[in-house]
C-alpha cells in the first residue's frame, strides 16, 4: 500500500513541473513597444526604476501641415500672405525637414511673385524653416502666433551696412506709390543677390512686374545718402558697381566703379 502512495506522489509531482503548452484557441497579449522618432534620434526605455519623461517626445500636437501668415503692408493695404508648412516623408541629416509651398490669395500680387517668394524661402537656409528640423520649426512659429515678420523690411539698406529682406516695400521709382523688392534666390549667384521688382499700378490697383529692371545686375542697396540705387556684378576677382538714379521710372547709371579682390579700396 506505502509502495502504492509513493508512486502516485511521484505522478502528482512530475506533472506540476512539467511546462505549461498554449493551446491555439488561447489569447496571447503581447506589449509592443512603439519607437518615437524625434530630431532624428529614437527614444528607448530607461533601465532604472524611476524612468523620467524625456522632453519633447510629443509629437501628437505637431500636424503635418500648418500655415504662417506673412503680413505685408504697401500703399495703405494690407495683404496676408499664407506661407503652407508641412513636414518632409524623408529624413535629412537625421530629420524632418520642412516644405514651404505659397498659397495664392490676393489680386494684388501676380503669380510670379508667388513664386520667386516660395522659391527663395526654399532656398535661403539661413532661416528658421530650413536651418531647423520641422518640430523645431512648427514649435517656433508656435510661439509666434503662426506670423512671419522677419521676411518684410520697410527701411532703405545702405550699401554694406545689412542685408536686405525677402521683400522690401518702398517707393523705388519715386511716383508717389510703394514698390516691392523680391529677392530671386533662384536666379541669383555667389556675392551676387538678384531681386525681382514689382512698380504699383494706380490705374489697375495692383503690382505689376518690371522684367530686367536692375538690367541682370545684383542689387546691393543704397548709398550712404539714399538717393542712389547700388547694382553691379561680382566675380572672385573684382566687382563691377553702377550707381543709378530713377529717371521716368527706370535706372540710369550715373557713375561706375571697380573694385578689385587684392586691393583695399572700395566705391563710394
């Protein structure tokens, strides 16, 4: 009988440590650990017990489009110039990069202008949209109210003293009307920043665009006494400057003047 009893808690116990199998009609949950792409880097769980929240791994705020307002002022209207923002599918240097697209809004600028202001903010890298990834950008205009002051300038730029904006709004040809300068990145060379000009036009009640205005020369602003309009054409070697005057609405060169790389002597 003993002999009996030993065998059966043999049995019992053989049974108790013998692995667990699933069967096919049982659920299995299994915790999938998604990774958050964020400035290029992926967020991965910390080994300690007290794990902190990273900072800025919310990107469910962040849309994929948004837009920014760029205000713009000339000949006592306003116009709202939408800049579109939307975020890249691919990676550059390990982030999402931004792409600027213009929405067309107002008469009162040709369809040219759109697109030598979507061009140039597609190009110049030096701002915001392009220098940073496109959280930082989004978390930027954010905080700025989705507005875009720093394209427009309003001030005459003397000649070495600054660089000009994406527009300049001011009276260029001296009619009585504000003007506008639109920086052409596209079209432009090294140490040689081409703008395209738009005249107002009273009758039509609009910007009109002036082909060839500057003669295909780089415009570098005014001179010291901003009566006079600074346009020439640079190489490694020398710059060739013109300084013009407005006669009946168009450039006329008054004096001209080379300045060479080796030599310390400038124009004007």
């Amino acid at each position: 009988m003993k002999k009996y009893i030993l065998i059966l808690i043999l049995l019992i116990s053989c049974v108790r440590n013998q692995p667990k199998n699933i069967s096919n009609n049982e659920d299995i949950h299994i915790a999938k650990i998604d990774s958050t792409e964020i400035e290029g880097k992926i967020l991965s769980p910390t080994p300690s017990k007290k794990q902190s929240t990273p900072k800025n791994i919310d990107t469910l705020g962040v849309p994929l489009k948004y837009v920014v307002t760029i205000p713009l002022e000339a000949n006592k209207k306003k116009i709202d110039i939408r800049l579109l923002l939307s975020r890249s599918e691919d990676l550059l240097r390990g982030k999402h990069y931004t792409i600027p697209e213009i929405e067309e809004g107002t008469s009162f600028l040709p369809k040219s202008a759109y697109e030598c202001i979507e061009g140039t903010v597609e190009f110049q890298h030096s701002q915001v949209i392009n220098y940073n990834s496109y959280y930082y950008t989004y978390n930027y205009y954010k905080n700025s109210g989705f507005i875009e002051n720093d394209y427009i300038g309003y001030d005459k730029v003397d000649f070495r003293n600054g660089n000009l904006n994406f527009i300049t709004v001011m009276d260029i040809d001296e009619d009585g009307y504000e003007d506008l300068l639109i920086l052409d990145l596209a079209s432009s060379m090294r140490d040689n920043d081409m703008y395209q000009f738009y005249r107002w036009s009273e009758k039509e009640s609009k910007f009109i665009f002036v082909p060839d205005f500057f003669d295909k020369a780089a415009f570098y602003g005014w001179d010291k006494t901003g009566k006079y309009l600074i346009t020439g054409v640079s190489d490694t070697k020398e710059r060739k400057l013109y300084k013009n005057k407005i006669v009946k609405g168009k450039l006329k060169t008054v004096d001209q003047c080379t300045e060479y790389a080796v030599s310390d002597k400038f124009c004007w």
